[in-house]
C-alpha cells in the first residue's frame, strides 16, 4: 500500500510507481498499467485517488478528436482522494485530508492570468493528462484513471469530511465548468436560462442556474430524461428533435448555456435569446465535426452575447465545491468498475448515462 511507503523516500528525489488503466491507440481498448510518476517536490503532495469521473473531454482526447496525441494515455481530470505523503514545504495539506483535483496539476504561478486566479489561461498550465509537464522535464502527465498522482499543493482542491466522497469526484470538471460561467452571468431570481444537453454538465448546470433562483429550461435529445430534468430543478423540458415543442419555445431567456459535445446549429439557440442575452458555450465537439455558426446568423441576432468558457481557476473552484456541498449539489453517479470503463465510453457516446460514471479505484487491487 502507499501508504506504507516511508516519506523520506520522497525527498530523496524517488519516482512514484503507478498503476492504471491506460488506452495505447485512439482506437483501442482500456488496460491495466503500471508506469512511474515525479517525485514528490518541497511543495507537491502525494495524493491516493478513490475515485475519478469520467468526462466526454476524456473520449475527445483518447480518440484523436482534438489532434492527434502520444501514447499511452491514462486520463482522468475528476479526482477525488486523500493526501497520503507532504513534501517538507507544504502547508495548504496535511496527511489524511481529502483532496480534489481538476483539470490543471500545475501552472507558473507569476504570469498576470494566473495572479488573477486564472491558471487555465497561463502560457505553462499543465493539464491533468496528455500534457508536457515544463516543471518536470517536459515529462507527460497521466491522469486520474490510476491509484496515485503527484500534484502541487496550490492545485488541490479541499475536500470537507462532511461531503459524500464517492459524489465529489464530477465536481472538479463537470462541477466548475458550469458553475463558473452561470455564476459570472450574474443569473438573478427569475432569470430565465436554459440549459441544452442534459449529460454530465448539462445536469450540474440545471442544479446550479435552480440554486441561483433561475427558472430553467433543458434543450435535450433524450426523450428518457423528461422527468429527471425536473426532478434536478428544471420547470421545462424541450426535446430538440420534435419540430412542434421547439417551434413553441418562446425567444425570451437571459442566458443559455450549450454544454453539447456534436456537431448543431449555434444560431438556432442564439435565436432564443432576449436582446443583450447572453449564450456561452461550454460543449468542445470534435475538430471533424464542429459546431456551426454562419455569420450570418450572428449579425441577425443583434445585440446577444455568444462567448465560451474554459473550467475556472483553483480559487473559483474551490468556491465551487465549497458551495455544492453547503447546498447539497451533487452529480447522480453510476459507480463502475476499471474493467468498465470501455463499456461506459460507449454509453457516454449514446447519451445513455445519468449522469456521470465514476470509477471506483478500489477496483484497481492495488
Ligand atoms: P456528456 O456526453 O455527458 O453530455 C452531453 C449531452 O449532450 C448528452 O448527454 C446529450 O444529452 C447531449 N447531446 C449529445 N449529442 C447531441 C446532439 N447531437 N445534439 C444535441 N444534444 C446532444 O458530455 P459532458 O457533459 O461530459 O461534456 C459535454 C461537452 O463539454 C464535451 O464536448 C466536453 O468535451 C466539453 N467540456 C468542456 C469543458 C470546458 O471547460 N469548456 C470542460 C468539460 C467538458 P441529451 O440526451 O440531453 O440530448
Ligand atoms: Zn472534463
């Protein structure tokens, strides 16, 4: 067990062994691995992960759908576990503490984006997975899908013990990637925001716009997730393959968030907006088949706002978490197993998942 490991080792510049479930083509299947990671640094901790999400931005990756990648990759940028080693320097951890890590284990720490809390846009933000690690002889960074990771101290998110563990996991990507853009929309009371795509951000997205006070609306191919829209806050629900329902919607929302991973018609929803509301897009389709905007149906819709977001920074994630557990906002989770996890891939791809899978890393065996 790691736990076992002696922390002098650490400092005295030992890699880290690894083991877990790695994919070596872009069309192929999952595996066991067993791989090393850095070191424990002055001011990294040693994290053991119980549990690690899986995202629709881990499928874009592994299947080249974003540009081509190097291979093995471990993904996994929704983790959930417990500091189980410090390096002699740090003091945002201590041993037995709950941590989460997002998307990004590192960044420079100096530039202006990240002295502005937002380390996603730093020149040297390195991601979670398939990422070259400047701070560590442009090593590539594997992520979440394993049994331990080595991160910075400043990029691990605290955990209270009161939060359900198993739960918190789709928080640090699903979680702050909706959060940070409904929030910074300044969405009030009786705002009206709909949410298109109902998966893993989509239904973080309805949980968050309710608790804002929003009346919310779900754009959703699935006809299967009628009642469960509204058992996560939503008033409507509008399934987008039924011409009548769709024709009906009145142009009238503040805010619509587009959380959809395929290719569809932007302008369509820019469409529904009130003059000066505002749509953000979140959904990253793959480079192949994109999402469309024709100018102009931009030009028509005058006055709307359409911008994208990116995750959020370590401080606004933490504000996140710390939210979602104070008002009991909590992904619905399918718990599965490593062995799974192809299995799953191709239920995320049917958009037959309600509405995360989490890989429980106890099925590891290590
Ligand atoms: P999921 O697959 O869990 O959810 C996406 C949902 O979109 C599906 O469940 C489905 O819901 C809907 N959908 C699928 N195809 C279509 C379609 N053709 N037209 C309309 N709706 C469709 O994915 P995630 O929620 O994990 O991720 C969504 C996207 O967000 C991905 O592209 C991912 O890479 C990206 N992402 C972006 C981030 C950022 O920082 N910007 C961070 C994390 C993820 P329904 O059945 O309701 O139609
Ligand atoms: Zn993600």
């Amino acid at each position: 067990m790691m736990r076992e490991l002696n922390l002098k080792e650490f400092q005295e510049s030992k890699r880290i062994s690894s083991r877990g479930y790695a994919i070596f083509s872009k069309d192929g299947q999952f595996q066991p691995y067993d791989f090393t990671r850095h070191p424990v640094g002055e001011h990294d901790v040693l994290v053991e992960i119980l549990y690690a999400g899986i995202c629709h931005s881990d499928i874009h990756t592994v299947r080249g759908e974003w540009g081509e990648r190097e291979y093995p990759i471990v993904p996994g940028h929704e983790i959930a576990g417990e500091v189980i080693a410090v390096g002699k320097s740090v003091s945002k951890f201590a041993i037995g503490d709950w941590i989460g890590i997002g998307c990004m284990v590192n960044a420079c720490q100096q530039c202006p984006t990240c002295l502005d809390h937002e380390e996603q846009f730093c020149d040297q933000t390195v991601w979670t997975y398939a990422s070259e690690d400047v701070f560590h002889d442009r090593e590539y960074t594997q992520g979440g899908y394993s049994n331990n990771i080595v991160v910075h101290e400043n990029f691990g998110i605290k955990i209270p013990k009161s939060a359900d563990l198993s739960r918190v996991a789709p928080l640090l990507c699903a979680g702050i990637t909706t959060y940070s853009p409904l929030y910074r929309a300044g969405i009030k009371q009786g705002d009206k925001v709909g949410i298109v795509g109902l998966g893993g951000l989509g239904h973080m997205a309805v949980q968050y716009a309710a608790s804002f006070g929003a009346r919310v609306s779900v754009f959703a191919t699935s006809e299967s997730k009628r009642e469960l829209a509204m058992e996560l806050g939503a008033k409507e629900f509008i399934n987008v393959k039924n011409q009548d329902e769709m024709q009906k919607v009145r142009k009238d929302f503040d805010v619509i968030l587009s959380t959809v991973p395929a290719s569809y018609e932007i302008s369509k929803y820019l469409g529904l907006l009130k003059p000066k509301g505002e749509m953000i897009v979140v959904g990253l389709p793959s480079h192949q088949d994109p999402a469309l905007l024709d100018a102009n149906g931009l030009i028509w819709n005058f006055s709307r706002k359409l911008y994208s977001s990116l995750i959020g920074g370590i401080k606004e994630t933490q504000e996140m978490l710390d939210y979602s557990i104070e008002h009991g906002i909590y992904p619905m989770v399918e718990m599965i197993g490593g062995s799974e996890i192809d299995w799953a891939y191709e239920r995320v791809l049917k958009s037959d998942v309600k509405f995360r899978f989490v890989i429980d890393m106890k099925s590891l065996g290590v």
